[in-house]
C-alpha cells in the first residue's frame, strides 16, 4: 500500500484590473521550496496548509508572508488536483481584488522577484497550479479535469 498522501495547498490570485502579481521562483530547487519541482516557474503567491488552519486563513497568510500585502475578501474560483511521480496536491485557488500595499520580496530564497503580467499576455514559464487558477477564472469553471 502506498504511503503517501495527497496534501492541501492554496494559492491567491491577487487582481490589480486585468494585472495579475506573480513571482519567479528560485531556479535552484533546494531554494525553490517545490515539492511540485516549480523551479525557475511564475507562480501566484500560495503554499501549503498548515494543520487545523482554516483555507482562506492560509491564503491570508501565504499571501503576507511572501509579498507583504495584506489581503481582505477572498473568493474561492478554482480547485485542481496537481501531481508529478513523487508528490501530490489539492490546490484550492483563491481571488482577491481587494489589499493594502505593494509586493516585496520577502522570502528571497525562494521568490526571485514579483511582477504584475497583463492576463491575455502571461510569461512563459508559469507554474502549473498558478496556471491552472488562472484557466479557471478565464473559463469561469471551478474544475476542469486535466
């Protein structure tokens, strides 16, 4: 029987009009903090659950802890079941339209830098969960099978 379980994750979609803030990950994976190998990816700011803590609560707090932007009235638009060989993720993505202050790189060993990308014009590159998130708001879809 395998032993491995499928963990939560979150990521927040922060909207500045059709601008969406995402940040480049370290390219070296020991930084990266990936356990889905996102190194050198775009990614929205997010990452795992903490034990008992609340889906939004996680958000706020990944959301602060990697940008400094504190974020109000949050807006669940995606859920998509990500893996690779050796890791698996339920990732619960979030919208918010509505925060205080500008992005800093907080954790500069695992995010690079963030940028706001226009949605119709994204980098090449972008983390497959993040990118998932975002089909989903364009598609107005929660859940889409692969």
């Amino acid at each position: 029987m395998n032993k491995l379980k499928p963990r939560v994750g979150v990521g927040v979609m922060i909207l500045r009009g059709n601008m969406v803030l995402l940040g480049q990950r370290h390219s070296d994976p020991k930084k990266a903090d990936s356990e889905l190998h996102g190194e050198g990816t775009w990614t929205m700011p997010g990452g795992k659950l903490d034990f008992q803590e609340g889906l939004m609560e996680a958000g706020t707090r990944e959301v602060f802890e990697e940008t400094g932007i504190k974020i109000k009235n949050l807006e669940l638009i995606s859920i998509s079941n990500d893996t690779v060989p050796d890791s698996h993720f339920v990732t619960i993505g979030f919208l918010c339209n509505d925060f205080e202050g500008e992005a800093k790189v907080m954790e500069p060993d695992e995010i690079t830098e963030w940028e706001w990308f226009d949605l119709g014009n994204l980098p090449p590159g972008v983390f497959p969960p993040s990118a998932k998130i975002i089909k989903n708001y364009l598609d107005k879809k929660i859940y889409q099978e692969n």
